[in-house]
C-alpha cells in the first residue's frame, strides 16, 4: 500500500512538473542582519549588507503553487563588542565588524494569487517560505572566531509580482543551525538572523 501511494506521488509530481512554468532572471538587494548567540555574553549589533545573484521560480499554472529557487551571493554580519569582556580582550582582541561572505541555495514554497480578472497581470502578491543551504565562502579577518562550510537556515517573506516581470520581496532570515562560533568558549555559537528586501527581474 505505501509502495503504492509513494508511485502515486511521483506519477502526480512529475505531471505537474512537466505543465509547470519555469522562469529565472538576475537578483539583487539588501539585507539587515545580527547573530543570535547562545548566551547573552557579546554584544551584538546590526549591520547592513547587500545581495546578488540569479533567482528562478517554477510554477504550476492556474492554481499559484510553485517553487521558488535559485542562487545568491550574500555578504551580511554584525558588529562584535569582544574587546568589552577580559576572555577575549587580553589577547588584544577588540570591538570588530565580523562580515560573512556566503553562496545562498533557497528552495521555498511559493503561493502567488494569479486569479484576479485580470489584474494579475498588472499586480499579482504572493508569499514564500522554505528553507536555504548557506555555504561559508570567506569572511574578514576574525580572531576570534571559526566557522562551519555551510549551514542551514530558514526564510520566510511575502511580495509582488508587478507587469508580469518584476518581483519585489521582503523577508525575514534565520538560521537553523550555527554559522560562527568562538574559539576560546565551548560551544559558544551564534546563528544569523535578519530581514532582507530584494528586487528580481524575471524573463518570459
């Protein structure tokens, strides 16, 4: 029976896939970003940052269900007051701005309201939601930190779609699992959390 159902799934997945409509263009856009830490031990505030990249979106027509997917480059982090606390002071470690540079792989679900009379065409909103791989590709100089190759984090956001090419979107980011962590304290680690706005041109 679940042998079945499993070969039903596939069956129905792959015809909807193949009617799906698959579009993609450049992306780009701001984001506004801090890290979570385990405990309340260094003061963190935000940065702004930006992103670049190609966004893609596959959808199924008539009922709005797609997937939204591509890849971007994101460069985001946070200011680190290290030298307030002695641990990290005493080697001469102080306040800095710890930048990230990552390789973004979003794969969300994606709903946009595409029956309106017409209006679609014009104007169409939508949400989006699902979870991205974040491979760590460089940061500046951090002494007192380390990072993982990747890690994994969850966004959320809604838009609009206008003329058919444009998408306008914001969101809100944050991350599964750790992507610094310090060197001196165990398992002292922090996650990225932020909102973004992006603006993606998307050809026909």
């Amino acid at each position: 029976m679940i042998r079945k159902l499993i070969i039903l799934s596939l069956i129905i997945t792959s015809a909807l896939t193949a009617s799906a409509e698959f579009r993609w263009g450049p992306t780009a856009g701001v984001n506004f970003s801090t890290f979570h830490w385990k405990q309340d031990l260094a003061k963190t505030s935000g940065l702004t940052g930006g992103q670049v990249g190609v966004a893609g979106e596959l959808m199924i027509p008539g009922i709005g269900f797609g997937i939204d997917l591509g890849l971007r480059y994101n460069l985001h982090g946070a200011k680190v007051n290290f030298g307030d606390y002695p641990i990290w002071s005493s080697d001469g470690i102080g306040n800095q701005n710890v930048w990230m540079h990552v390789l973004e792989i979003p794969f969300n679900l994606k709903f946009k309201w595409t029956r309106m009379n017409g209006f679609e065409q014009y104007l169409a909103p939508f949400v989006f939601g699902g979870p991205v791989l974040d491979i760590n590709v460089g940061t500046n100089k951090q002494p007192a930190l380390e990072h993982p190759g990747a890690y994994v984090s969850m966004q959320c956001g809604a838009g609009v779609e206008l003329l058919e090419k444009y998408q306008i979107s914001a969101g809100y980011s944050w991350g599964i699992s750790y992507e610094i962590r310090t060197k001196k304290l165990d398992n002292y680690s922090a996650q990225a959390r932020g909102w973004f706005i992006n603006l993606s041109y998307l050809f026909r």
